[in-house]
C-alpha cells in the first residue's frame, strides 16, 4: 500500500474517533445534567427528618411534616414557671438604690405596680411616706418596698415553704403553697406584706392563667401579695416597672455583681458601690441584722431648717 492511500484512511478513522469521543463526552455531560436535575428536583420535595423521643424512652426518626405540636398542659406550665421562679437568674444579685432628694409623691410608682399586679386601689406593693427629720426641718417622701432582706426573717417562720430566698438575692411568695397563716407578716419588721383579705380584682379575667410567681398572678384570696422586684421583668432584661415609670429619677437598679446600677428616669448607668460611698447611703433598721437589698440615699437639702415659705406644709404634716 503506497504512503498517499495510507493518509487519508488515518485521517478517516482519527476524524471518527474524535467523533466518538465528543459523543461520549456529551453522553456523559447529559447524564450528569440529568442527573443533576434529579438531586434538585428531590432536595426540593423531600422532608426534613427529625429524631423525637417516646414516652416509653425509645428514638424514633420521623418527618417532620407528620408531628403535631402539643401545648404544655397547665399543670406542666406551672411546675415550670415554680421551677424557674426558684432558681432565679444564674449570676445575678439585684439591688435597689432610693435617692430621697428626688421624690415628689408623684405616685407613678404604685400605679405602675398596681397595675402590673392586679391589685385593688388600696393595695400596693409599694408605698411613698412623708417623713420629716424634726419639726424644724423640710419634710420627705420615702418609697418603701420590701426590702428583700438576705436574712429575710419571713422565710424563716414560714411553715409551708411558700416564702422564699433566691440566689439573685429576691425574696417571693408562691402562692400555690400559701396557706395564709401570716406568720410571715408578723415576722416582716418592714410593714412590706399584705393578705388577699378578699376576692381580687382581676378575679374573673384572670381565673384561667397559670400562676406565675415571679409576676404573682392571679392574686389569690386568702394568701399573702408582696413586692417581687419585678422579677418577671428582669427576665427580659429590663428595668422594674416602679423603676421604669417614676418621672423624677428617683430609683435604681441593677446587679451588685457588676457593681452596676441603672436609673430608670434617665437610664444612665453608675458604679453602685460609689453610689452609695459618695452619698452617704443607709439601709432600713440594719441593726435588726436583715442585711436589706434596698439602700437609701438622705434627702439631700431636707436636713437644714426650713424657711418660712416651707413652714405651712411642715406645719400641716405635724397636725395632721
């Protein structure tokens, strides 16, 4: 065979080769972006899975898309809401600063915590006192709550356990195990506790919530309501409501572990120990030993004999 006849039969079979091979390429590129549309399409349509476990301890995988979601049942709610009301918040340890220059009697406080705890208007868990240091000297208002005390004497005469001390330093009152016995109201040397003597406002509307302890609601007649410091608040982060809704600056608040306490007028946030260092701060009675969580700064301005233009008000104060 001569070498011209030679050539054009390798091109011919070179030229069917690549041929082949571009069909075998595109066979296998075809196949691929078919298959490739297979995953997509059964990505898009198939459940997700999840791992559930059965009552009778046994894990199960099933679809998603095949459970049902249960409520907690009320029974199981409120041994939630007890078991967390206990423990309180991990790390925490509240305190309360009442600077006596800036109150006004403005009331706003009790309002506010009237309102968040379903109290009836001669209820409060709060009260603003007019003080006066003597007769010649410009009268006060005080604040008084409770004073969640670290030796908190009500706890100790409590016969059921429903008085009781958190971590973080609050003191509360469930009122799923109170039995009304006012042990601890003869106990409190701060006046800061009061008997449901009679059904409570918010009966009928609130006959169908849990009970939350750390909101004390519903109120319930024939047990004992009290200043919580808002601990349902202070979940959420944020400030107590008498803290929050004083107009004149009057209160703090904050975490004696991050020596941080934030006024709830004008949200500013201070070192708590300089607080009280700088301002001569006291406690109610500390020499009953309750060591109070609540510190007082004096009525800066009310300590120098009053002039002439403060004597009727004074005067009516000592007559009344």
């Amino acid at each position: 065979m001569s070498e011209k006849e030679e050539k054009p039969k390798n091109k011919s079979r070179r030229k069917f080769l690549e041929q082949i091979g571009y069909m075998g390429v595109g066979t296998v590129l075809g196949g691929s972006a078919i298959l490739a549309g297979i995953n997509y399409d059964h990505k898009k349509t198939k459940s997700e899975r999840i791992k559930v476990l059965t009552a009778e301890n046994e894990l199960l995988e099933v679809e998603k898309s095949n459970t049902t979601s249960l409520k907690k049942s009320k029974y199981e709610e409120l041994t939630y809401l007890q078991k967390e009301g206990r423990e309180g918040i991990p790390g925490k340890r509240w305190v309360m600063v009442i600077d006596l220059s800036k109150c006004k009697d403005a009331q706003k406080c009790m309002g506010a915590c009237q309102s968040a705890h379903h109290l009836r208007p001669e209820q409060s868990h709060i009260r603003t006192i007019k003080m006066q240091e003597s007769k010649n000297t410009p009268p006060y208002y005080m604040p008084k709550p409770c004073q969640h005390c670290d030796n908190p004497p009500c706890v100790a005469v409590c016969p059921v356990d429903a008085t009781f001390k958190r971590g973080d330093g609050i003191v509360l009152i469930d009122n799923e195990r109170c039995i009304g016995c006012r042990f601890c109201i003869a106990a409190c040397p701060y006046s800061a506790r009061y008997l449901n003597w009679t059904e409570p406002l918010y009966a009928e509307e609130d006959k169908d919530k849990v009970y939350n302890v750390e909101l004390n609601i519903p109120q319930k007649k024939g047990t004992i309501t009290k200043c919580v410091f808002s601990a349902d608040r202070l979940r959420e982060g944020k400030l107590p409501y008498c803290v929050s809704s004083c107009p004149n600056g009057v209160f703090y608040f904050g975490d004696e572990n991050e020596d941080a306490v934030t006024n709830g007028t004008t949200k500013e946030t201070v070192r708590f120990r300089k607080l009280l260092e700088d301002n001569g701060a006291f406690q109610l009675m500390p020499e009953l030993g309750t060591k109070p969580r609540v510190y007082y700064l004096p009525a800066k301005g009310k300590e120098s004999p009053f002039e002439d233009k403060d004597r009727p008000e004074a005067e009516e104060h000592l007559n009344a």
